[in-house]
C-alpha cells in the first residue's frame, strides 16, 4: 500500500501542476440497480476537530471498502491530514491526533484528490452520516472545489431498519458494536471506527438478502419506508 | 496507504489484525512480515447464524479462513439415516479448511456458522506464498493440530524439569549409551578367572556368548557377593554353571525408556545390546542410564520387589509420586509415565503376594489377574484394584475347597494393598470375591455366559474384564483362557454390535454449543478427563481389538496392532494415539499438581484453568474421539 501511494504521489508530480487530474475525478454514481453483492461500497469515518461543521476541520481520514460482500484489507484508506494551522486543543483527547501528527500529516490536497480518486464514485457509508456528509463535502470544495454529490446512506439508520428487534440500549456506534460483539481495535480512530462501520454494514448486507434487498434502489427504498414508519410514530 | 505521522508504520487496521493474528498459534510463531503479509491480504466475511461458509459442491476450496469471531461448524450427514450430525467446531482464532487446502480438492465437510461469525481469509496465492516462506506456518498447515502437541509436550516437561534439573531424553536410542567392546567369556572359564578379567577392566559385570558371540548368560559382581556368602561352590566352578542364564537383551535401536523399563521389572542392572542377528555388540547397565539423571527408577522397583516388610512397602509408595515427576521432566511422555507407574504398580503386587506367600503359603498354585485400568497398563496415580484369581484344581479337590484355602489369603492381600495406596473396589472386583477367584473351566464358563447374555450389566463391567493381565503367577492359564474368550468374541457379531453401541453412549465432551460439555455427574464446570476424555478412546478401541483378534489389552498397543493389522488407516491411528496421550497427559499433570497442592486426586479439570493452547488441543483431542466413534458407528451400522 506504500508503494501505491508512492506511486500515485510521482504521478500526481510528473503529471505537472495538478490540474488534469482534477478534471478527470471521478463522477459520483448514483443508487440504481447496482447489486448490494457486487457493488463497491465505501465505508468511512473522519476525525475533526469539533462538531460544528461552519468551523471546524478535517484531521483524518479513516475508510474501507465493501465489495462481494467482504472488506479487503488491502482496499483501505487511512491518513492523517497537515493542518498545522489548526486548533486541536478541543477534541485531542478524543482522537489522541496531537500537533505534532497533524504537521507530519498529508498535505490536505494531496489527500482529498487521492481520496476522490479512491473512493472512485462509489456510494458512501458512515455511521450517523449527516456529519460526516457535511465535513467531507465542506473540505471537498474549499480546497478542491469539487461539488459534485456522493451518495450517502446512514449506517446508523440500516441498522434499526434490518434489525429492528435487537435491544442495543442505545442508537450509538458502541452500543451496535457491543450487539455484534464486535471488538473495536482503537475507538476514535477513524480508520478502527470505519472498520466496525463496515463490520455493522456487512451484517446489514447479509440480513437485505434474506429479505429481498437485493440492490441499492430497494435499500434507499427500504429506508425510506423506514424513515415514514418513524415519522408516524413519533409524537404530534 | 500508510498513515503519515508514523511513516514506517501500517495502518491501524492492519495492525489491529497482527495483534489479533499473534494470540493465536501458529500465528504466535511467525515472522511480523509474514503476519503484515497476511493482514494485508485478508478479507473479512460475515455469516449470520447457520449460513454456509463452505460447502463441497463449492468445488475445489481456494480460501483458508480463519475465526475473528463467532464459531464455525462441520455438519456430515451420516450414511445411514442421512441425518446430519456436527463433527466438529472451530472457535476464534482457528483455521481452516487445512486438508482439502493442500489436498486441493473440495471440502467434505458443510461449513456453517454457528451465531454471528466473522471470518478473515486469504486467497490461495497469499496461502501458498506464506506457506512456502514461513516454517511455523507450513508445519502448521502439514500436521494440524498436532505440530502444536509438542509444543504442549515441551511445557509439560519444562515444567517438571523446573523442579529437578538436568536433561537427557529417555528416547535416546540405545547405541549412545552402549559400551562398546563388552568384557566377555566362554562359559567353561573359572569364576575366578572371570572376576580377574573384570577386575583387570574396572567393571562389575561380564558376558558369557558361545561361538558365535550370542549371549548366553550373565554374572555380576553381585551374583559373586551371594556365591560366596551361601557357598553356592568352588572359585574354580565353570562360570556357565553359576550364571543368570538368558540375559535381557535388546536391539541398538530401543531407547532408554524400553531399557530402564525392562531393569525395572526384572531387577536386572544390566541389559546386553544385541544386533539383528542376536550377536553381542555392546552393553548398558544402570548406572549408564541414570548417572546423569538421578532417576532412580530402576533402584526404587528393586526397593520396592525387595521389601520385607509391608511397612516398608508403604513408606516406599511415596516415592513413586516423586518419580512420575522425574520422569516427566525427562522427556518420559503420558504413555511412558502411566507404564512406569503400573510397572511400579505392579512390582508392590506381586513383593505383597510374596510377603503373603512367604507368611501363609495357601499351597495351591495361582495366577493373579488384574482388570481395568491396570489391566491395560494405564494406571495414573489415583488408582483402585480390579483383581482376580485364575487357579488350578490340584487332584483331589473341589474348586470349593481351593476357594476355602485361597480366599482369606486373598483377603489379607486386598486389605494390604489398601495399606499401599490401592483403593478397595467400591464394587467389589478384587479377588477374595467368591466370584472372582475361580479355576480355568470356571472363568471360561463365566466368559461364555458374560458373552452370551449380553445384560446391560455385562456391558458395565465389559471395561473391565475385557482388560485382563496376569501380574503373578504362571501366565499360561491365562493366554489359554484368553484365546477361547478371543475366538468366541471373534465369531459372535452380535456381542461385538452391542460393546459397540456401549462405548459410543459415552460421547466426548464437545456439543454444538459450547465448546465443552461438562461432566454430568460433576461440578458445573469440571470437565472428567477420564470418563469423557479418555473412556471414548478406551472403548471403542476395546471393542475393535476384540473383533480382531488383539490380544494386548494396553491401549496405545491395541491402536498400534489394529494398524500394523490394517483395521485403522495408520494416519488415523497416529491421530487417535497421540489424541489419547495428550489427554492422558494434562490429567497427569493435573494429578501432579494437586499431589503439590495437598488435594486429593481427581479425574476433574476446569477448562478454564487449561491455557488456550492446552484448550484447544483438548477440544482437537475430543474431535478425533469422536472420529474414532463415528468408524465405530459406520463399522457397526450403529
């Protein structure tokens, strides 16, 4: 994975000023019929540095990808950002990403256009999405420009809406973890938290199957049906 | 993609992997390289409750997996009714499909997750590059679980060796410790010019071959001390005429152990090495084996068979604990061990029945049997008596009358060996038992109706009498009445159909749901290693030696006969043999260990106590008593 990366740095260099390569990103794909069993899914988790989105920042990046219903180690994304400038004294308890981490971290436009191409498209998973959603596409387009939209679908909401009988005593990451028995290897990084993101998703895939879920239009269509049932329900 | 701040690092996913892989063998064993080779190529699957991670119609297997979580397990339909049945289990950590990887053919097993399971697993290329470039990991995937038995074996014997010291294997093979060049004579020299020659070599021992340099007999300077303290003749008698006649010999290539064993039970102190053709090549004495190990087995058998007074016998049973120690610690495995103790075992029998003898001769030639456990040469240290009387009616005598003269002998003997250590028979399988102290034509009549009337009874106690050895007295009553039990045995399908069916009730103790069964009977969480581990081996092995013929009654023996005899595929009977040996082997160590602790002797662990690698290897052990079972059932039509 070193040497990919390595090799995609010369490239981004001997390929000049940078500029082809951001008019040859690639197009986000809309949810269709794409099969849930044979499509790329990318499932992803950013540490920031708080929770406001107006003024806070990106500091890492941490995302798998689903395909054929496995998680390929070797298919993953994992990087600290350089923002030297910026004030981590909030959250670098939560995250353990100190100053220090941040001024050896990748240059953020090196790291977004590698992430871009990367993701290659693909749907985007996260768990409570909005934020993610909100700070990814923030960074997107002030320091690429780029605007174009990914698809994004909530993991938070999957989970409720494919097992809609599990007791979890709570809506959080942690609490599905602790459901599956999942051992997260470091909590609150982002690549660990996007992996038991994944894990979660990958219970999800197998449960759509066995209910007739079988591509990304009957899951948007899934949730949307969810998300009515919720609304009736709720109060007024 | 490697993270910045930590350039040289790998992404925490990956490392997260390595640290999960390192809990577990033979991933412990290998190489940080191999291990990130392996992280960075594994795929994590997930398989909900009952889905099938494998099955043989996927054709030729292309991934090795290994449990991140959850549990996977085998299902066989079984021949006869077509039903499915769970043949094994593999929890977090363990791998699989190892056979029909390397065989590179399907797997015969359905693969099925039991609850929620992930799985990591590589490609076969990944699999045959690490299984080229790592040794831990060929080893591994070449011999199964059991390249992790010596590890086990190793621990055993490190710890045991914590508290002796020194080191020298027991399997060392003969020829090291040979003297080469023997000291030799013909028998027609004087004695006296034989201990000259001894004396002018510095040895006490000297062998008397005839032409063609076969050992016939042996003189020590032990043998000298008695001729000339009972003035058993002349200095200038013929050396042939005072010598042990047929000395023990061996080939070069038996071990220490099978020496040590043979001193032990014949209180010789030296052993003659011979070559194929039985011609001397060399010699072993005690001191030889045991100078360097302080084991003093040899010397505690001679105590033992020598004792006076059955005070002494008593006294002497406590060093047998303090030797089991010894020689675990040097390289002695469970089978080795458990023959030491029942050689030992057997020594204070037959010195309490010449004490016995010697006090209050009854007159009436005997031979005492033993059963169970003893029987097959498997005693641990918590053992009881299963004994028996085989006689021969003198003339003039009813059975009746012998038994009035041999009972209380018998008696006093059973209470005595109570004194040594040997529990009474709660059931009252010893020999001053009416029922058990009979003659030849009355054991044989009890055989044939033990065989013909097959109770539920007879089953119990199938464990028991189907294990005999005579342990004193003239063996020959006992093979006659052995061969007609045999050849009955032989030709009654039947009776072998229902000691089929009685030794696959008692199932080894792994269900679908939890890695361990507890012991019924026991506590919640002890596992009875020798009811549930062992007595799956014991029985079925039983019943498959009896329909063929195997007279030895020694498990491991009867496993090595039925595969020199083509009943078991010798792949299987190395599994079932060294399956059987481990379980033997972490009860004895438990045994040790409550001795240490003061605690009475129990068959009882708790797994949980066992380190996983100790688990592991036990729930593998469990896995092949259940195979071994399942030929039973497919032999039987069970």
């Amino acid at each position: 994975m070193l040497e990919q990366i390595k090799d995609w740095i010369e490239r981004l260099r001997a390929g000049s000023t940078g500029g082809p390569d951001r008019e040859h990103l690639p197009t986000p794909k809309t949810a269709g019929h794409q099969r849930l069993s044979d499509c790329r899914l990318i499932v992803l988790d950013l540490e920031t540095t708080g929770l406001n989105a107006a003024k806070d920042e990106v500091i890492a990046i941490g995302a798998v990808a689903i395909h054929k219903n496995a998680i390929a180690m070797g298919d993953q994304f994992d990087l600290i950002l350089r923002r030297p400038e910026l004030d981590i004294s909030e959250t670098v308890l939560i995250h353990g990403i100190g100053p220090e981490a941040l001024t050896r971290g990748h240059e953020t436009e090196d790291a977004l256009l590698h992430l871009l191409e990367w993701m290659n498209g693909d749907p985007i998973l996260a768990y409570h999405s909005a934020f993610d959603q909100k700070f990814l596409e923030k960074a997107l387009k002030n320091t690429l420009g780029y605007t174009q939209p990914h698809t994004w679908i909530d993991v938070a909401e999957m989970l409720p809406a494919f097992f809609p009988d599990a007791k979890t005593g709570g809506r959080g990451l942690d609490n599905w973890a602790d459901f599956f028995g999942l051992e997260v290897s470091a909590r609150h990084h982002a690549a660990a938290d996007a992996l038991a993101t994944a894990e979660l998703t990958l219970a999800v895939i197998n449960r759509a199957h066995k209910n007739d879920v079988a591509t990304l239009q009957d899951l948007n269509d899934k949730l949307k049906y969810y998300r009515r049932l919720q609304n009736m329900h709720r109060p007024g | 993609m490697t993270a910045a701040p930590q350039d040289s690092e790998r992404p925490q996913n990956t490392r997260a992997i390595m640290t999960f892989l390192r809990e577990h063998s033979p991933f412990s064993n290998m190489d940080d390289a191999h291990l990130a080779h392996f992280a960075e190529h594994a795929s994590l699957r997930f398989y909900a409750d009952d889905d099938v991670v494998l099955s043989p119609e996927d054709g030729p297997v292309k991934r090795f997996y290994i449990v991140k979580q959850g549990r996977i397990r085998g299902e066989r339909s079984r021949d006869k009714d077509g039903e499915t049945e769970t043949t094994f289990e593999i929890s977090q950590g363990e791998c699989f499909p190892l056979a029909a990887l390397i065989g590179e053919r399907p797997t015969r097993t359905l693969h099925r997750a039991s609850g929620d399971t992930f799985c990591l697993s590589i490609e076969h290329d990944t699999f045959v590059m690490l299984f080229s470039q790592s040794d831990p990991f060929r080893d591994f995937c070449l011999r199964g679980v059991s390249s992790l038995l010596d590890q086990v074996n190793q621990r055993i014997q490190s710890g045991a060796m914590a508290s002796i010291g020194g080191s020298s294997s027991l399997d060392t093979p003969l020829e090291r410790y040979a003297i080469r060049n023997p000291i030799v004579c013909s028998p027609d020299l004087p004695v006296r010019k034989a201990v000259a020659r001894m004396h002018e070599n510095n040895v006490g021992s000297i062998v008397i071959t005839d032409d063609e340099r076969h050992p016939t007999g042996i003189f020590t300077l032990r043998d000298l001390r008695t001729m000339v303290a009972e003035e058993k003749g002349p200095l200038d008698t013929p050396i042939g005429q005072v010598m042990t006649k047929n000395p023990c010999c061996l080939t070069a290539e038996a071990d220490a152990f099978e020496a040590a064993m043979l001193m032990a039970e014949h209180h010789f102190a030296h052993i003659c090495v011979v070559d194929d053709e039985n011609r001397l090549i060399g010699m072993v004495s005690e001191r030889d084996l045991f100078s360097l190990q302080r084991v003093d087995l040899v010397n505690l058998a001679r105590t033992i068979g020598t004792a006076s007074h059955l005070r002494t016998l008593v006294s002497l049973r406590t060093n047998v604990s303090r030797l089991v120690d010894a020689m675990l610690a040097h390289g002695a495995d469970s089978g080795q061990v458990v023959k030491i103790i029942t050689t030992l075992n057997d020594v204070t029998v037959r010195r309490v029945l010449e004490l016995n003898i010697k006090k209050n001769d009854p007159g009436i030639p005997f031979t005492w049997l033993t059963f169970g456990s003893e029987g097959r040469q498997e005693q641990t240290l918590l053992t009881d008596q299963d004994n028996g009387i085989l006689f021969e009616t003198p003339e003039g005598m009813t059975e009746d009358q012998v038994r009035e003269k041999l009972l209380p002998f018998a008696n006093t003997v059973n209470k005595e060996l109570a004194e040594c250590g040997f529990t009474l028979c709660k059931g009252n399988i010893m020999a001053s038992n009416p029922k058990l102290c009979l003659s030849g034509r009355e054991w044989d009549d009890w055989f044939i109706r033990f065989i013909d009337a097959s109770t539920p009874q007879n089953l119990v106690y199938s464990s028991i009498f189907l294990d005999m050895r005579a342990v004193f007295g003239p063996t020959e009553p006992l093979d006659a009445l052995l061969d007609k039990v045999l050849a009955r045995i032989r030709k009654n399908a039947l009776f072998q159909k229902m000691l089929a069916g009685n030794a696959i009730t008692r199932k080894p103790p792994l269900t679908m749901f939890r890695n361990f069964r507890y012991a019924p009977d026991g506590k919640k969480h002890n596992l009875d290693l020798k009811r549930q581990g062992l007595a799956p081996f014991v029985e079925a092995v039983r019943v498959f030696a009896l329909a063929n013929g195997v007279g030895e009654a020694n498990t491991l023996e009867r496993m090595r006969k039925l595969a020199d005899k083509g009943v078991f595929d010798p792949k299987d009977a190395n599994a079932w043999q060294e399956a059987y040996s481990l379980i033997q082997a972490i009860r004895m160590r438990a045994h040790q260990e409550m001795l240490e602790r003061d605690e009475p002797l129990s068959n009882y662990i708790n797994p949980d106590d066992l380190n996983p690698l100790d688990r592991r290897i036990l729930r593998e052990s469990f896995r092949q008593a259940q195979r071994l079972q399942q030929k039973l059932e497919v032999t039987y039509q069970l």
